[in-house]
C-alpha cells in the first residue's frame, strides 16, 4: 500500500512580512515525515494587495509540493478554507493559518490522532496568549456552541485541524461558519476529538480576521441553531412557533369572549387593542406557518438539486 497524501491548506490576506517563514517552517515538518506521508502544500491567496501572491509564486517554482489558489476577491476565510479543500487531494487534509500563531511543528501530532481512528482532529488553544477583550467573546462563544451541538471540546475557534477526506467532502461552508465545523462534522456522524496545542500572538503584521467579527459569530449561533435542528425539516420550527403565536392569539380572544359574557359589554368597543392585537397573532401565525412550508419546499429542492459555492476561483496556479 502506498503512502497516504496529507493536504496541508492555509488560507492567506496580507502575509507578505510571514507567509516565506511560514512556508519554511510547514516544509521543514513534512520533510520529516516524508518516508510516511506524501505531502501537498495548498496555499489560498484571498484578495491579498500586498506580496504575498508574488512571493508564494517565487516559492511555488521552486518546489512543487506547493499549490496556489487565487481567488478573484477577498470572499473572507471560510471561503477561503472551503477552497482550499475543495482543491485537497490528501487523504487527511489539516488546515491552519498562514501568520504562525500557529506551530507547524504539531502536524504530526494531529496525524497520528488521526490515524487512532478519529475524523476529525480539533486544535484546543488551552494557553490562550491574547488579552482578555479576545478571551471572554471567544470563550463565552465556545461555551454556547458546546451547548447547542453537544459535543464536548472546548475550543471552536481555531482552523488549526485535520480532517479525514471523506469529512471533507461532506462540509459545505457559508457566511463564517468555519469555527461551526465541529458542528457540522459531528451532524454527518464524524468522530471528533481535540488535542492541546500552543498558541501566541502574532509577532509581525497585524491579525486580519479578528475581534470585529464577534456580533456576527454571535448571531451566526441562532443559524446554527437551526442548521442542526432543523435544518432537513424546517416546518417543525416555523409550525412550532406558528403554534404558539396562534395559541396567544386564542388566549386573547378567549379572554376578550368571557369578559363580554361577564360584564355584557361589547369587547370590541371596550378592548378594542387587545381585539386587535389577537386578530393581528392569528394573522402572524399564519404568514409564520406559510413561511415554514416554503422553507420545506426551498429545502426539498435545496437537497435534490444540489448547491453551489461561494467563491470564485479566477485561476488555479499549481507546478508539477
């Protein structure tokens, strides 16, 4: 049996000051497992306007384990992630950033969870460097995730991971739902598991994905929420809650009906906001319910049909 191909894809904005260093130190490690492993290095340009592209060609003619993807905007890094995989040839495909906050040196340590039998293998940054602003989101945003998909990691956030490729092929990313893909792993039935691994600040450039992303991260949760809930059958969260807006609404009226039976009174004339307000949740329950089978019939087709991605490549650059 011949040797298993590693994939290795970082996504890279603005790296000019890191990305050589970066791509010494990642070659350096798979020199080292070389009789074990064949190795392909897929390097993601998103948008970059600094060097970076030009000095990952210079480096690309030199050494042919190094591929080149250059999308045609900065699409964000899910985007450049899901292209990067979409391109992975390896039997196991790791990701990581391109800035060295984190180790390259830990490849192996990931292959050989991997080879235990694990699908896929998440970095846990246990000693985190950044100060407390980027602590307490990440960690709060670490504890609601854990909750909502039930699986017992600690450290969502981080693209340091490995994947086994037929993980791969079943992860579609949107938005920035990369830090979700444990989710989205164990939700086809991965094994997933977590090894600690260090972690530091970024000791040239700056951080191009960072803090202000926070509020969407955030809200991206309650899509989460949905995807894995209810993502194959979305009549159950519209029908639940068109349920209870209606059984608000019959409350209501109910209560207008026995105070008019009580007193003799016309509710109409006398609560007339609250005779409208029901009338208005009867309505609303409907439009939700209606809404619910449109999802299912968009969901239907989404699964039939197949989707698309969400990015464009303008040109694959790779040497051979």
């Amino acid at each position: 049996m011949g040797k298993k191909i590693v994939s290795i894809v970082a996504p890279v904005y603005n790296e000019q000051e890191l990305i050589s260093k970066f791509i010494s130190k990642v070659c350096e490690v798979l020199d080292s497992i070389q009789e074990k492993f064949t190795a392909e290095i897929i390097l993601v340009d998103d948008g970059s306007k600094d060097n970076s592209l030009k000095i990952m060609r210079e480096i690309a003619i030199k050494d042919d384990r190094l591929r080149i993807i250059e999308l045609r905007r900065n699409y964000g890094q899910t985007a450049a992630i899901q292209a990067g995989m979409d391109a992975a040839q390896g039997d196991v495909v790791i990701t990581l950033d391109a800035d060295l906050q984190h180790f390259p040196d830990e490849i192996p340590k990931f292959l050989e969870k991997i080879e235990e039998g694990y699908d896929l293998v998440c970095g846990w940054r246990y000693e985190r460097a950044e100060g407390i602003i980027r602590k307490w989101p990440s960690k709060m945003a670490n504890t609601i995730i854990k909750k909502i998909s039930k699986i017992d990691i600690h450290d969502f956030g981080t693209t340091f991971r490995a994947y086994r490729r037929e993980i791969v092929k079943d992860l579609q990313l949107y938005g920035e739902f990369h830090r979700f893909i444990p989710a989205l792993a164990a939700g086809v039935g991965a094994r997933v598991t977590e090894i600690p691994i260090k972690n530091i600040e970024r000791t040239e450039g700056q951080s191009k994905y960072g803090l202000g992303r926070t509020v969407g991260v955030f809200l991206d949760l309650f899509v989460l929420h949905f995807f894995l809930r209810y993502m194959d059958r979305p009549m159950r969260a519209f029908g639940k809650l068109a349920i209870a807006v209606f059984s608000i609404a019959a409350l209501i009226l109910l209560g207008l009906l026995i105070y008019s039976f009580v007193t003799g009174i016309p509710a109409t004339r006398e609560r007339q906001g609250w005779f409208l307000v029901s009338i208005m949740l009867f309505i609303s329950s409907a439009q939700i319910f209606l809404t619910g089978l449109l999802a299912e019939f968009v969901m239907r087709t989404h699964f039939s049909m197949g989707e698309g991605r969400i990015y464009r490549i303008r040109k694959n650059n790779y040497h051979r």
